[in-house]
C-alpha cells in the first residue's frame, strides 16, 4: 500500500486540508482491512481502480462525512483512489 499526500494548491487554501492518494499493489482476489482514525474532516473520496467497502460496497465517487469512530475499511487489493 502507497498512500501519499500532495500540497493544497493555493486556490483551494481555506477549503482543502489534505489531498490524498492511496494504491495497493495486489490481486483483485485480495482484500485488505485498514482501520480510519476520525480527522475531523468531510473526505470526497474517488476510486480510480478497484473496490471499496466501508460496511457495504462503496460507489467510485462518494462522500464520506464527519467519523466520531474508526472505521473499519477494506479494499481490493488492485484498489486506486
């Protein structure tokens, strides 16, 4: 897994805290569990490849709102966002 974080262009100051990319390197057939810790932050979240759950199945684009709690994620192995 390669997650890494780009610089907030200056015309989005104020509005974007992070942006973020994350790519597995596995199998379609793989899955992974990964725990998110709350930020304090709505996330746009757009997967390029692969699947997602979050309790059920995840559309490639979607918005995931303000977590009190971790939650428990998993991905496809072949998995882009």
């Amino acid at each position: 897994m390669r997650y890494t974080e780009h610089p907030v262009p200056p015309s989005l100051d104020g509005w974007v805290a992070a942006i973020w990319e994350l790519e597995n390197d596995g199998s379609a057939d793989d899955w992974i569990s990964q725990d998110a810790m709350p930020d304090g932050c709505v996330e746009l979240i757009f997967r390029r490849a692969g699947r997602s759950a979050w309790g059920t199945e995840q559309p490639p684009c979607f918005v995931a709102g303000i977590a009190e709690a971790a939650a428990a994620l998993r991905f496809s192995g072949d998995s882009a966002f």
